[in-house]
C-alpha cells in the first residue's frame, strides 16, 4: 500500500489518536494504524475507526451528566 500523500511504503504500526469534543480531549498513545515509512501519515482500517466512534459516542453520553454546555 502506498501513502496519498508522499507515496511512500505503508507499514502495520501504531500511531497517536487525539480528538477534542464538546468541552473535553481524549488522547490514546498507539492506535493499530498503517503508519507511512517516509512522512509518518497514518491511516486506520474501517474497523478501528468504527471502535473509536463507539468510545466516543458512549464517552459523549456519560459525559453529559458531567459537563453543561
């Protein structure tokens, strides 16, 4: 597979996954992603971008009760 960007080689890895929502960051370390070997872009499967959605959708409910906006 090959990186849009640059072109360069993907590789299975992990990569960094930050996103701020609604009065709060969430912040995960490594995330299962094809990482590019030339500019470090990172790309994640259906599957896993999936599992993120469903921790933040549940995250979002909880965080109501929590934070008023």
């Amino acid at each position: 597979m090959k990186c849009m960007y640059c072109q360069g080689e993907m590789k299975k890895s992990t990569a960094p996954f930050s996103i701020s929502r609604q009065g709060y960051h969430i912040h995960w370390d490594a995330i299962e992603a094809y990482v590019c070997s030339q500019c470090g872009e990172p790309y994640f499967e259906s599957e896993t971008v999936d599992k993120i959605q469903a921790a933040l959708s549940a995250l979002e409910e909880k965080s109501k009760e929590l934070i008023k906006i």
